[in-house]
C-alpha cells in the first residue's frame, strides 16, 4: 500500500493543484489561482526527484499544460466581459486576448520542440532499407496474359 502511494503520490498532488486552480478560478481570483498552481508545481518536482520519478519530459509538459490552462483562464477572466444590457451581449477586449495568446503561445512552444525531437527520435531508428522493385506475383504467370488496350476498353478482362 505505501508503495503504491510512493509510485502515485506525484500525480496525485498535480491533480490537487489543478483542482485547486479550478476552484480559485471559478471564484475569478487568477492571482491565487497562479500562485497555488506554480506552488503545486514544485510541490511536484520535489517529491519527483526525492522519489527518483523525475523526467524532463513530464516537467515540460506539466508546465506546458500549466500555462495553457492559465492562457485559457486568461482569457475568460480578462478578454471576455457579459454586458447586462442588451441582453447576452459580449464585449471582447483587446488586451486581456493578446496576454492570454501569448501566454498560450509560449506554452505550445515546448510541446512543439518535444514532439519534434520525439519525431526525430524515432525516424532515426528506423534502418534505412533498400526498396526492391520486384515485386513478388500471388499467381501463376503461365495462365495469366497482360491485356491489351482492346481488352480494357471493352471491359472482357478480369483483374487480379
């Protein structure tokens, strides 16, 4: 039982502080809302590296999918705003979307970098293998005859 609370005890703090984001967000607080997900991060990374689960992998994504739920955030708290009058009505500001754009930007670039690096990874791997060109019939050659263009514009052929 502690072993798996060892193996899972990571995880289990980084959906913590993403739930604690929530709800800070959800009571239009960003500020505690960004400072309890960035305290929850390294929370995070020093129970990983005490544990020895530690990859640089999962930190650029945690801080990667971090930002993006920020820039999100953003984006409703400051680049959205309800008007009571005319009913429904929605004013978009400016400002509050080119925060929460670059913010989102600046978060995508590390996952655009790791998936590249992953891409290059894996086609090196992959041996480089000469292309016959023979290619290897199913059937017999001795029943079978190349049709002429007569046959194919007269449809009294049958394909393989």
């Amino acid at each position: 039982m502690l072993h798996k609370l060892k193996e899972n005890l990571p995880v289990i703090e980084i959906l913590l502080g993403f739930c604690i984001f929530t709800a800070f967000i959800f009571q239009n607080n960003l500020t505690s809302a960004v400072i309890s997900l960035i305290f929850f991060i390294y929370i995070w990374l020093f129970t990983s590296i005490i544990l020895n689960q530690y990859k640089l992998k999962h930190f650029i994504s945690i801080i990667a999918y971090s930002g993006i739920a920020v820039s999100i955030s953003l984006f409703f708290i400051l680049g959205v705003e309800e008007l009571p009058y005319p009913e429904n009505a929605i004013i978009f500001h400016s400002e509050g979307i080119v925060k929460s754009l670059f913010i989102f930007f600046v978060s995508t670039i590390p996952l655009i970098i790791m998936n590249r690096a992953n891409n290059t990874a894996v086609s090196n791997q992959v041996p480089n293998q000469p292309i016959s060109k023979e290619t290897k019939h199913s059937f017999d050659d001795e029943k079978w005859e190349e049709a002429s263009m007569d046959d194919l514009e007269s449809g009294n052929f049958e394909p393989i």
